[in-house]
C-alpha cells in the first residue's frame, strides 16, 4: 500500500487555526479575521485525526489515522496508527519516520517552506487573509453539526496546495475536517475529532531520536519522499 504523501501532510498544518468558542457573522471576512484571531492565540494543540487520500487514478482511496500535536514555532508531531509511521519537527528539522522499512527521511524545514508560502504555518506565522482568497463560503447543515464550508486558494502558485477547503464548527471555530487539493488534483481529506488546545505540550515531544540500524536519506528539496510499499 502506498503511503499517505508526506507533503499532503505537511499541507495540513494548516489546520494549527484550532479555536475557541464564540459565534460570529457569517461574512467572509469576518469568518476568516476570527479564525486568524483564534490561531494566533492558540499556543499548542492535540487531536485524534482521520485522514483519506483520494487520487485521481487510483481506484481506492489510502486511509490513515492516529493524533496529531502542533506546537507553536514550527513544531508537530503526527503518529500514525495506520499506516504506521511518524512524521515530527522541532521546527528546524523535520523527520518522516517508517519504521517498517527502517528509514527515516530528513530535512530542514527551510528546505520545505519558503517565506509567506501557503505552508507559512509550520513557521507560526501564517496569515490567511495575506496567504489565500476566499472563493466562496457556504453553511452545511445537519442533525448533529452546524458549520461553514470556507474554499479558499493561495495567492502565490503552489504545486503541493491548489485549493483547501475547511470545514469549520460556526460555534467552537474548530476545524472538524480540512479538504487539501494538489495541483493534480489529488485530494487529502483530514477529519479532527477530541481536538484540545493550550493544554501545555512539552517542547521534548517534537524531538525524535533515530533508532540505531535506521537508513537515513536527506531530503534534498521540497517534494515528497518515494512511496513505499508496505
């Protein structure tokens, strides 16, 4: 089985916009400056998430699952049940661990995110009123949920992020599931579940020692590493 991309993931530190409660108009603008308002006094955050990758010419989609920790200043920590594999950053180097094959990727983040990129978040300083335009902005809702549904693009062109689509809970301003478009248009789908905040995550959990006997390949530019197979 293919591994969920390691860039889709590195797209989805976007989803640091997590949120406190409140309620708010439902024009764009103010959707977009209350979230901003919410991300930049978010410290830390935990979740439980479940994720898709949806190809284009793949006949069934690759799903994955575990938690995920984000940290201000570039660091997160995402442990994946399945498949099993690790991708962390101590916001200067960034390790994609698979321990099934016995390798570790390494980079520096620098090498990953330029300056006031879309990904600028994994820098802690995002802004998605700088980053994107807002297409469109719709209401979705259920028995259970009632949310905003933001489709926003970035500015500048960015091959690994075309399109994201948030899902955003219009009382807590968490974001319950976040739809991340390629310029392929392959799709990452993320839903976050349990997601906690400012709850003191220790800057040790985004440290990662790599096991004795592990192959170690540097990350020579911003792509992907290979798919593996399991």
């Amino acid at each position: 089985m293919k591994r969920i991309s390691l860039m889709s993931g590195m797209a989805l530190i976007l989803l640091g916009l997590v949120l406190g409660q409140g309620a708010f108009g439902a024009s764009g603008e103010s959707v977009l400056s209350e979230i901003q308002r919410r991300y930049e006094a978010t410290h830390d955050l935990e979740a439980t998430f479940v994720q898709e990758y949806i190809g284009k010419v793949m006949k069934k989609p690759q799903r994955g699952e575990g938690k995920v920790y984000f940290k201000r200043k570039g660091m997160m920590r995402w442990d994946y049940r399945v498949p099993n594999q690790k991708l962390i950053s101590d916001g200067h180097r960034l390790w994609y661990y698979q321990p099934e094959e016995n390798q570790v990727f390494v980079s520096e983040v620098s090498k990953i995110l330029k300056e006031k990129a879309p990904l600028a978040f994994l820098s802690g300083e995002g802004d998605l009123r700088r980053d994107f335009k807002l297409l469109n902005l719709n209401e979705s809702l259920s028995e259970r949920e009632e949310n905003f549904i933001l489709e926003l693009v970035p500015k500048e062109p960015d091959a690994a992020l075309s399109k994201l689509i948030l899902t955003v809970d219009k009382k807590t301003y968490s974001v319950l599931q976040a739809d991340v478009f390629d310029g392929l248009g392959n799709v990452t789908r993320t839903r976050f579940i349990d997601i906690r905040t400012n709850v003191g995550l220790p800057e040790s959990l985004f440290h990662f020692s790599i096991p004795p006997g592990t192959e170690v390949l540097r990350m020579q530019e911003s792509s992907p590493p290979p798919a593996q197979k399991r």
